[in-house]
C-alpha cells in the first residue's frame, strides 16, 4: 500500500493530499528514510511524522485491503512515541 494512501486510511493524516504534501515538505520518515507519498509500506515498517511541534513514531501493524471504520483505523499501527519536539 503506498504511504500517503496508508496514512489516510489510519486516520493519521485527514486527507491522501495532505500526506502527499508531507511528504513532499520532508515532514514524514519511513525506516529513517525520507517518506514519499509512493513508497510502498509494509508490516513493521515505522512511520515518524513530525506535525507542528510534535514529533510523533508508529510502528505498522496491519494494512488493510480498503478503507477501514474509524474504530478499526486505531489497530493498523502502534505509537511508540509522541513527544514534542525540542521536548522532554
């Protein structure tokens, strides 16, 4: 599934376009990687979005054939972190 797809459907980002600009921004890391919109994702993978002045780390647990119920939208990843940044 490709990222920008993935984090709509996780409800991590509201909308495709606005993962697409992240990416683009280089707001968004894939494995340590810079994160483009295209790049396939995979089980394991660990996403790191730095949002405002948060920095948040999740780790891909499931990715679904389609579009998923906000109530499901929470078991597709696991956060490990979510600090801000510059923070503690």
């Amino acid at each position: 599934m490709r990222l920008d797809l993935f984090l709509k459907i996780s409800r991590l980002v509201k909308r495709r376009t606005l993962a697409h600009d992240f990416c683009e921004r280089g707001w968004l890391e894939v494995n340590g990687t810079k994160g483009k919109p295209g790049r396939d994702i995979k089980e394991g993978d660990r996403i790191v979005l730095h949002l405002g002045a948060h920095r948040k780390e999740v780790e891909i647990l499931a990715i679904p054939d389609g579009n998923v119920p906000a109530s499901e939208a929470l078991k597709l990843y696991k956060i490990l972190s979510d600090i801000p940044e510059g923070g503690d």
